[in-house]
C-alpha cells in the first residue's frame, strides 16, 4: 500500500496566488524523488473549534485560510529518501513558501483502507 505525507498550514487570503504558484512548482520535484500525487486543498467550510478544530490547530488568524495538503508515495522509503535529500537539493532551497512555517504540521501516515 501507498504511504501518505500529510500537512495542515494557515496561508495568507491575499497569498493564494503565490502558494499554488509554490505548489505548482514544487510537484515536479517531488515528482523526481517518486511522488505519485500532490493534492492541495484550500479551505472553504472550516467551522470555528471550542476545544480541538483545524483553526486551533494552526492558530489561524483573521487573514489567513486552513490549507490541507497531502502527497502520495509508492512507500515510506520513497518518501524517507526524498525529504532526506530535499535537505541538501539547490532546486528545493529556491522555493517559496507563503506561509508561516512555525504553524505548520505534518506527518506520515500509512493507510489502513482506500477505496
């Protein structure tokens, strides 16, 4: 089964322009490190959490949307190596990300069911 990296970030209204420009030009290179799909979604029906709820989680403010993404890898190994070496490829220090990355999350997840 496929293994599943997914992220949960809060991204300026006025920058969505620049993230699906960042995300558009960051899916060739995972593509190169074997991705098999990029999904990235932009929040419309977000309701407010009391105790637990994405807005709590990211901390989102009144500018910004709850973006939920998600890249799908052959395996755990396929997607071990890639943000290995993201860490040392050029092509990956250049991109830009229009975000607060303090209030990004993300995890590895291995599906347990797909349909």
């Amino acid at each position: 089964m496929s293994y599943i990296t997914g992220f949960l970030t809060p991204v300026k209204t006025v920058d969505k322009d620049r993230y699906i420009a960042s995300a558009k030009k960051s899916w060739p290179l995972f593509q190169k490190y074997g991705c098999l799909e990029q999904v990235e979604t932009w929040g419309e029906d977000i309701p407010p959490g009391k105790v637990t709820g994405f807005d709590l989680a990211v901390k989102l403010e009144a500018d910004e949307v709850v973006v939920f993404s998600w890249l799908r890898w052959p395996d755990r190994a396929t997607a071990d190596k890639c943000w290995e070496q993201m860490q040392t490829d050029p092509d990956f220090s250049d991109m830009d990300m229009p975000f607060d990355g303090k209030r990004m999350m993300w995890g590895g997840f291995a599906p347990i069911f797909e349909s």
